[in-house]
C-alpha cells in the first residue's frame, strides 16, 4: 500500500536525513506537498530501503551524485549530515569528494569540499 | 618522483581497469601521449593509490560520476570492468546505478543501465 | 496499493509510450526489473496521471527536458513519437526544441532536431 | 530590418518579462550592451514572437528548460513572473517543474519548486 | 536589415566552418528551416562578426564550450575542421582540449581528443 | 620530483590567480590539503606549464569552461581577475563570454557577465 511506501520511507529518511530531511519535506508543505511524499515515497521508501548496498555505500553514491551535478549545495548539506548519521567518517567523505576530481574536474570538487567544511565546521 | 607516480598510477590502472584502461593510454600516444600520462600519473598514481577509501568504494564513486556526467560511455564501460575487477558484484553495480534515480533521473540511469547490462552480457 | 499504481501507470505508458515505451520497460527484465517497475510507478503512475497539466503539455515538459540534458537520445525518440500520440503536431514539437535555443545554445537543438528528423521521417 | 527586430522583441520581452526583464537588458548596459540587444533581438524578437506554440505554452518550455539547467535562479525568478504574466496558474507551473523529476531527479526540482516559493510569495 | 544578417553570417560561416557549416544548415532545410536561419545570422552574423576577438580566439572558445558541453561530437567535429580552417594548429588545438581537463576531468576532454583524432586522421 | 611539480606550479598560480588562487589552497589546509597540493600541482605544475598556447588564450579556454559548466562563480572570479593578470582586457573577456551565447544560451553567459561586471567594478 501507497501508506507503507511512506511509512517505511519516513522511517528511513528520518534514520538517514534526520531533521535536515524532515525540513524539506516539511518546507514543501504550502507549495508542492506531493513532491514532498514522493521525495519520502520514492528516495527512500523504494530507493533507500533497496537490500544490495547498506547506507554508507548509498550515501557515498548520493554525495557522488550531488558533487557532480553541481549547483545542490541545499541538498548536498543534508546529505553530507546524513553520511556522517550512516558511519560515514569526515575523512572517508573528503575522500569520496576528492575521488571526484579527474572524472569532473575541480571547481565541482572544490564546491562540495567547501560546503563540507561548512557543515563539519558547525557540527 | 614523477616515474614513480607513472608507476605507481600504471600498476593501480592495471589492476583496477585492466586491458581496457590500458587501450584508453595507448590510443593517446599518437594525438596526446601526455595526456595519458596525467591520466596514469593523477587519477591513479594520486587519486584512485590514496588510503582513506578501498578500491570497491571508489569504483561506486567513479561508476556514480559517470551515470550523473551522461555521455561518457565509453569511460563507463572500462569502469564497469573495472568494477567487477576489483570485487563488485554485478548486482552492486545495478543498486548503485539505480539509487542515482532519484538525483538525476531516470534518461542518464536508463543509459548507464544498458551499458552494463552490455558489459554484463559481453562476458 | 502499489499494484494499482504499476497498474494506472501502464495504462498512461501505453497511451503515451506505446510500443517505445513498453519495449524499455522489457529490456530491463534482466537487469534491472525493478527499474522498470518504478519508472511505471513513478513516472507514469504517480506524475503522468496527476491533475493540472494535460497530456500534451506534459510532454512539451518532457520533450524540453530531454533536450536540455542532452545525451538522452534513446529516451527522446521514444518521447517524441509520445508526443505524436498524445496529440501534439510536428510544427508544435518543432516550436519547442526550437523555443530552448535562447536558453541552452544550438548544439543540444540541433542534437533534438536531428532527432526529430529522422523520427519524423520514420513514421 | 534589425531595427524592427529590436523593436517587436522589446514588445514582447515587455509583454512576457515586464520590470524584469527589463531590469537585466538595463544591467548589461556598462559591461555588455550588446548582450542585450541580442536577448531582445534573437530570444524575443525571433524567437518568442513565432507561431506554432502560444505564449503559455512557450513559458512552460522556457520554465522547464531554466528548471533542468540549473543554477539560473536568476533568470527563473524572471520567467516565473512571466509565467504568470502570460496566464499560466501557480498550479500549472508547479505542476509543470514537478514534472520533470522522473527526468532530471529531485534536487533540481526542490532547487526551482523553492524558487517559484520565494516567487509566488512575494507576489 | 536582416538580409545584412544573414548575408554576412553566410559569408563567415563559409570562412570559418565551409562545407561542414553549410551541410548542417542544408540539413535543416526540410524540418526547421528557421532554425538554420537563426545559426546563421545570429550564431555567425552577430556573434562571430565581432571584433575584439580575432577568429582563431573565437575557434578556441567554441571547441571548449563543446568539449565542456559533452555529447556535441557532431559540432565539435564541424568547429575542429573550423580551427583548422582559421589557423589553429592541431597542436594548440590538443592543447586547448587538455586545458579542460583540471576544470572537466577526463572524459569530457577523452571525448574531445578521439573526436579530434578522428578529424585530423580524415585530413 | 613532486616538489619540483609543486614550485613550479606554485609559481604559476602566483603569476596567474595572484592572492586569489593562494587563497583558494590555504581554505584547503584544514579539510583537504592533498587537493590543494593536486590543484597546485595537476592544474598549475603540469598543464599551465605546458607549451603550444600562451597564458592568455589559456585564460581563455579556462574562463570558457567556467561559464559553460554553470555554478563556479567562486572559481570564475578568481579566473577573472587572472585573465586581466595575464594581460587579457575586459573587452576581450566580456567578448569571450558572449561568444559562448549560441553554444549554451544566455543563462549560463548572463550568469558570467554579472559576475564579470562584480569582478571588473571591485578593481
């Protein structure tokens, strides 16, 4: 059932996100309240809660995908969070970023290592 | 020394792409042999030797870098290999692609999925 | 319930899609069938089938979306027959690649018209 | 004659864009005069004032062409105003940046929904 | 007037891109005749006629916003020949291309490079 | 050796970004000094170093593929002012930006000129 897509997806996005995801779901509210249950529904009721990889090899793969796109620092700073709530360690997510650099180049890398520092500077 | 970063990065770039990395180097030397020496020297002498992360995880950051950059199949597939190469299982690969879904849809997922599933059925 | 949406979902992919549709679908038995499934689910069942925009200017949003992230050829071809079915005229269809110049430059146009070309020429 | 390209574009930029787009042609007027005559003559002149897609239909390609880019909040702001301008409802718009998340993935549409937020409420 | 456009995007097109230019415009003629129209008279009538950029400059820029574009082999292709044409060298063409890669990574400008062998073997 | 690599590239930086690019490395210090080092080292020691083009049209092809890819503002205004260091004028780099217009439309070259007029006017 639709219900337990989200339930189990608010679960998840509640281990993974923590507030910072309960905050864009909620900020969703006014404007686009399905694009919030769906974001729940689909990112982490279908996607995260996959068996075949554990959640620090999906969040390194989400901060991947974020450093590449570019331009997602709103999105990147909660998953930077929640890559540090899954086991991730500061170093492996530098890493991770770093890894970036001769498959997209610098500016990308040097974005997402400066709003890392951002977040592990006010944990 | 810089040979020592050749080398280092050659013998990282042999057991991580193997023959198909090799081709990338030497289909250079006529147009841009220097070009494969960054390759060699900085993705894999810097990058790809450095501690922090095992070769399993940075092959999903490199394998989610191309899914997300789209138009890098021929990259995509030494990196597929690359994948299997160094302990991924076919079906980490998959996870790892489709997880990309949703943070960037599904064209570039769909194109990195036939790709492997190229791969995949090539061995 | 999930399968009333995979169900909903099919019904809009195959009036949209049509065969284009369901032979992605198909090709990703093998490797990743749950791919298949979600792009049923999420893309036809849950966004497709919402209020609010007609099918036609869904998929002026599709076919605009395809051709400012270029590299998404396959995925185009089958929307732009989508685009026929669901009503939308060549001229119209056109109008809309053409209408991205301004925003996203000549090359990802003409990379769409050219692909609109040889669709067109094939029905 | 160019003359009369400037001056039909200008009509319509006045039409669609209002204050707004006026203010950018304005801003260029140290740096890059020039770039602006261009975005009246080619985007609005030429472009805008074709037949084959109407004014709604066009900003709706437009909307989603700003939404996939990326980090052109700038010129969203703009082209959301216009939408409104031009008849389309907030619920067609948000309908229609919706829309492209099975195609472009979440954060792009969060970035652009949080926008049209800002947009419609200052209104 | 914009015959004067026209005219004298035609006559730089034919400097610059010669037969490959003008089979890509030929190629328009069935589908989006306009769409050729606008190339020429903007792309080469306006933007290319302007001084302060001499035209192997101009052929610089060009090759690197397609090899930073990705997934423009086709116009990169036509602009190689175009470098070739204005007075670029092969080698300060390969040397443009990998200047890229600090700010694209590698398979942007891998891309760039075997589009660029292909044109300089067809010599 | 490496340090060789370093203080070259070192030394370039300085000649071309000047205290901003020397900024850019120390930022690294705490969370990334490899990255600092490899940007010194790849960008600068290696392939600014390199022969076949000048430091102008380098600067060039850099602030090129700055503005193509989108959302490097911080790294575009560090290029910037590099540019007028290696002795490109403002007209020559406005012309630069422009020029990219018809490959990747007038979001991605407004977004750069507004940073170039910031850049041009805090002289």
């Amino acid at each position: 059932m639709d219900d337990n897509r989200f339930e189990k997806g608010w679960a998840v996005l509640m281990e993974v996100d923590g507030e910072g995801g309960q905050r864009v779901i909620e900020s969703l509210k006014e404007i686009a309240p399905d694009l919030g249950k769906y974001v729940v529904e689909f990112a982490f009721g279908d996607i995260y809660s996959r068996e075949g990889l554990d959640l620090k090899q999906r969040q390194l793969v989400t901060l991947t995908a974020l450093t590449v796109l570019g331009g997602c620092e709103p999105q990147l700073k909660v998953h930077l969070k929640a890559g540090l709530n899954v086991g991730l360690t500061q170093k492996e997510i530098v890493e991770a970023i770093m890894h970036c650099g001769p498959y997209v180049g610098f500016p990308r890398v040097l974005n997402a290592i400066f709003t890392a520092k951002e977040v592990f500077q006010g944990e």
